[in-house]
C-alpha cells in the first residue's frame, strides 16, 4: 500500500509528514527500554510481509499486519512502522522518502487506533477471535481510506485508482483479519506478556 514518489500534492507531503513527525516524537516518549526487542522484532516482521507487492495504479497491494502490530505495540507501532517502511524505500525503493511521512500515516495510524481500542476493551473481549479478526481487518480498511483520500486530495485523475485500491485490499482484509485473530489467540496461551503489555505501554 505504498504509494510512490511523484504522485502527490505538495500539501499532502507536508500532512503526512507532519503528522509522523508528531506521532513518532509521541511514540518516543512511550518507549520503554524493555520494549526495544519486542518493537524491533515486530518490525522486521512488517518489513517481511509487504516485500511481495501487487502493483495497483500507482500503489501496491501486499500483507501489512499493521492491526497486528498495533495490538502487540500499542504506541511504538508508529516507530516499528516508520523504521521498516525506510528500510523498504532505501533498499527497494518501495514508496520514497519524500512519501515516507504519508505511508507512515497511511499505515501507522490505523493500527494505532486499533491498539487503543484492544486495550480499552474488557479482557474476555480481547481475547476474542471475532473482535481481533475485526481488528485486523479494520486496519487494513483504515490504511486504504487513507491512501483513497490521499490520492483524491492530489487531484480528481486519481479518483478512480483511489477506489480501485480500497476494492483491491478486500481480500487482504480478510486474511489479515485471520492472521490477527489466530495470533493473537496463540501468544494468549504462550506468551500472553506481550499481549497484556499494559496501560503505559
């Protein structure tokens, strides 16, 4: 769901760019020294998963797990998230630098919202399957909203992509609705501190 350089408005730049700049400077402020592995690892994950791009007019369909990770990190997602999609424009070119602070966004933010409403939620409903495939899934439907308005804010040539994107990451949405809600259930019976990482973190 990267979009590429040289396909939005200036204003749409600075937004997002704005926008991560905040959320990282946020998220660095919530981040725990105990919680740098679990981060790192979550994003070397993210990195791995949307390699395998499906191009889609001028973005690309791929896994995200963006609702997964904001489950697991809560706040330092925005970091995992921004850190792996650098490496990806760096060494792949996938998306760009001046597009780093929109796909950071793009991505970033969905998952944060998800990782909020995980943790306000009462523990049986946490660790319910339907919620988290919910979840998951929202995430994705989250990122290709942003990535629709994005491209609609750059200009009216871009509409029928924007829509073409968000009917193309139908089916991701329900295989990341699984991948989260199978997860999820999973580290609750192995490892269920990295699910309940707390208020704070």
């Amino acid at each position: 769901m990267h979009i590429s350089e040289g396909v939005l408005s200036l204003p749409v730049l600075l937004t997002g760019a704005g926008l991560t700049a905040v959320g990282t400077a946020w998220a660095l402020k919530r981040l725990d020294y105990n919680q740098i592995p679990r981060t790192a690892i979550l994003s070397s994950v993210f990195f791995v998963a949307s390699l395998i791009h499906v191009p889609v007019g001028p973005s690309s369909m791929h896994l995200i797990l963006n609702g997964l990770t904001g489950i697991i990190l809560g706040p330092t997602c925005i970091l995992a998230i921004l850190v792996a999609l650098f490496l990806q424009a760096v060494l792949f070119q996938f998306g760009g630098l001046t597009t780093l602070g929109v796909n950071t966004m793009i991505m970033a933010g969905p998952a944060l919202i998800c990782g909020l409403i995980f943790y306000v939620l009462p523990v049986k409903f946490r660790k319910n399957i339907l919620v988290n495939f919910c979840l998951g899934s929202l995430a994705v439907l989250g990122s290709g909203l942003l990535v629709a308005v994005s491209l609609a804010c750059s200009g009216e040539a871009f509409l029928p992509a924007a829509r073409l994107i968000i009917m193309a990451h139908i089916p991701i949405m329900v295989v990341e609705g699984i991948i989260a809600s199978l997860t999820v259930s999973f580290l609750y019976k192995v490892r269920p501190e990295m699910i309940e990482r707390g208020e704070n973190g």
